[in-house]
C-alpha cells in the first residue's frame, strides 16, 4: 500500500512542468495508490517506509517508482516475515524538493521529520538525495532511533566519513546503499587507463556542477588521472546550479587539445552542454557522471545530441547491461514492464535494493527494533541486481568490487545510435565498462578523427 504526503506543490509547479516538458514523466503528484497485499495478514499492523524525495526532479520520479515497485513486490509475497506472523509494508513518500534551486536544506529536514512523527514512519528507505540535506537530516535517525539509508543522491563521500566518526554511537542507525564520488572513480580506473592505453587518449578537461558531490569527483579524477595514470589536466570549471552555457569551456577544452572532457552534473541543463558539445563539434569524448542522461528518453530528449556520450551509470541495474544474477534482469523487466520505461536515473536501484535490504534485516533479526535491525544489517550478504550488498563496517556503506559474487559492480555506458540488444530490448544505451557487464566497445564521434 502506497501514500503520499506532499506539500508546497505550488511552489514546485514550473520545475515539475519543465519535467514533464523534456519527458520524465512520473506518476500523478497527490494522488494515492494502493496495491494488494497477498498472504499478510489483514490484522496485523503494517511496517511503514518513509521516503522523502524531490518529486520535482527526474531522480526523485524514477526513485519513486521503483520504491513503489519494491513494496508491490514485497507484499504480494507475502510482506515482512516477523515471529506474530508476515506483516504488509504501508510506502509514504514525501516532496523534500532538495535538488530545487533556492529551497533550503531545513525544508527538506522538516519532510523528515514529519514522515517520522506525522507519518510514523518505521524506516527511511531513502532521501534526501542532495548530500548536504541527507547529512542534515540524519541527526534525526539518532534522535527517533529509525534507520536512515542514503541512497538515491547522496554520492558525496562526507556521508560515509562522517558516519565512520562514531559507526556504532550518533550514526548507528545510518546506512548507506549507494556508492561515493571517489570510490566510483577509483574502480573507473581501469576504464580510463583502457582509454589511455588502448586508445591513446592523455589530455583531459573537468567540467561540473558546483555542489558538493560533484567538486569531490571532479577534484578525485583530476588527482588521480594525473597521479596514477599519467594523463594531462588542461583545464577545469565549475557551474552554478541552473547554469545554461558552457560554450567558453567546451571551447577552451577543443582549444587546449583535450581528448576527453569529464562532466559530473545531476541538473538538466545537461542537455544544453550536450547539445552545445555537439554543435561545437569537439573532440574529446564526453564521460562521467551525468544522471539527467542516464534515462533512455534522453536521446529523444537531446534529438541525439547525446551520441557519443558516455555516462557513468554508478552501478549496474541502472540500464541494459549482462545479467550478473537473476535479480539483474528481474528488476529490469519488472520496472521496465510497469513503468513502460527502462530504469536509468540512477536513483531507482538504491531504493528498490534499501526496501529489500531492510525486510532482509527485519526478519534475520526477527524484529522492527532500530538497534537489532542495525545489528543485522552487518551480517547483510544479500544478492541484488548489482551483484551482492555487503556493508563496510565502519562507514555503513556498500561494499564496491568488480565482482558481482562479493559486491557492487559498477557500470558506464555510451550512448549509441546503432545500439544493441540485451534483456530482450534493443537500447542504444550501450554498456561499456566493466568487462564483468558490458556488452559493446567505445566509439568516437566522426570529427573526433579517430578509427
């Protein structure tokens, strides 16, 4: 069962018709929705999973569907196995509005706090998804004893520091089903050092977005390119949230000789820099994190500009990729079928894995209780689309390999125009990296001169 508790929908209108207009289109706002509950039983009070996303943004709809979609799940089989009997899981979702420009990081506390005591939330399977208002709003896991996941978002590795500060203390209801800017990079490595050695490519260019996940990404692959790898930086510029043109970087990059320009941005004015890349014509190819063109409609969306673009997709389950395991393509075609859209933003895996994750957790320990669920969760080997969810012991994060039998495997893909097929669809999201997921090879735009 599903509701939605959503506030200042006034204020989010022009952002969700400018959704609406580019094509991420979601569920109705406002309007609850119930799903059948199979073998709970009636009587038995319901487990209540809060979430609080930014239904405003394309991230927040595709997190929002997919936590739907787990407790669908999760229900018609029976719901939540506890020593009274299995209990139906009751989804609220919240507006927290974080990624909106000039809304303040309290507001999205407040959502919260007020799915905790309004809606007597059990769990936070997920949001905020900004970093800094997730981090803000996780002194409230301590102050109510709930478990708190960062998942959707939430890539800056101040979370999982901060929660190593006192794991077991002030942040041991704080968990994070997600991956970090830094760690992501570190296992991109091998993508990047393929790309120097069998492509030859050794100058590189940063652009980002100017928050904190997105510096600390952009400051890690500077360092580390250049420090392990041996490429050159020719350049680097920040852009404020909302920026529309990036045509002096784009041009100082062409100029400077680049060979690839790194971009980590979660706006959309992503479209515009692809589209300006594009009528540019510059040569260096376009990687990294980018989740406003991880979706498949972007193509659409970009009218192509996109070709060519390699987005860092986190992890895998967030596109068409290998089947690692049988949850890989379950949760593929599962979305897929009851959205009508692929899964691509990046931000539906976290929560589809952190609603599992904790039923998971309830039922080894055989109870709601915040502190033998968080017990629990340290013993957590569960099989996931990504490969394994384990977490670190210290910093209460997922646990990152290249091996799905021990942990999350990471993906990038390129956009495509010939694509490929995998999972029964033909996508022109191509999987590229990791060997253990991909299912195409890289390649250069025309005026990139290059075979």
């Amino acid at each position: 069962m599903t509701t939605q508790n959503n506030g200042n929908d006034q204020k989010s209108l022009t952002r969700r018709d400018f959704i609406k207009k580019v094509g991420a289109t979601g569920v109705a706002f406002g309007v609850a929705s119930a799903f059948p509950v199979m073998s709970a039983k009636a009587d038995l009070k319901p487990i209540v999973y809060g979430a609080a996303l930014p239904l405003g943004d394309p991230t927040g709809v595709e997190a929002k569907r997919a936590s739907i979609l787990a407790v669908e799940e999760i229900n018609k089989a029976g719901g939540i196995k506890l020593p009274d009997g299995k209990h139906p899981v009751k989804l609220v979702i919240s507006d927290s509005r974080d990624l909106e420009p000039g809304v303040p990081v309290s507001e999205a506390i407040l959502t919260v706090e007020r799915l905790i005591l309004k809606d007597k939330a059990d769990f936070i399977i997920a949001g905020p998804e900004r970093s800094e208002a997730w981090l803000a709003a996780a002194r409230l896991s301590y102050k109510y004893k709930k478990i708190m996941i960062a998942g959707p978002g939430c890539v800056s590795p101040r979370i999982e520091a901060t929660i190593a500060k006192d794991p077991e203390g002030k942040y041991k209801y704080c968990w994070k089903i997600q991956i970090d800017a830094r760690s992501d990079l570190k296992h991109a490595l091998g993508l990047f050092g393929n790309l120097k050695k069998e492509l030859g490519l050794n100058k590189f260019y940063v652009m980002i977005q100017d928050v904190a996940w997105t510096r600390a990404a952009g400051g890690a692959v500077k360092k580390l390119l250049s420090t392990k790898l041996g490429w050159e930086c020719v350049g680097l510029q920040r852009y404020p949230t909302g920026s529309s043109d990036f045509s002096l970087g784009l041009i100082e990059a062409k100029k400077k000789g680049a060979d690839m320009i790194y971009m980590a941005f979660e706006m959309p004015q992503v479209g515009i820099l692809m589209k300006q890349w594009a009528d540019l014509k510059v040569p260096a190819l376009p990687i990294g994190p980018m989740p406003s063109a991880q979706d498949e409609a972007y193509w659409k969306v970009s009218q192509g500009a996109c070709e060519y673009a390699i987005p860092d997709m986190f992890w895998v389950g967030n596109g068409p990729s290998k089947v690692l395991n049988p949850w890989t393509e379950r949760w593929f075609k599962n979305f897929t079928r009851k959205w009508g859209v692929e899964p691509g933003q990046s931000c539906g895996v976290p929560c589809y894995i952190s609603a599992w994750a904790i039923k998971d957790a309830i039922e080894r320990a055989g109870s709601i209780d915040s502190d033998k669920v968080a017990k629990a969760f340290y013993t957590t080997d569960l099989e996931v689309p990504w490969g394994k969810l384990r977490f670190h012991p210290k910093g209460h994060d997922a646990i990152v390999t290249n091996d799905p039998k021990t942990g999350m495997v990471t993906m990038w893909m390129q956009w495509q125009s010939q694509g490929v097929e995998v999972m029964g669809r033909h996508s022109k999201r191509v999987c590229v990296w990791p060997p253990a997921a991909s299912v195409g090879k890289i390649i250069f735009p025309p005026w990139a001169n290059r075979a």
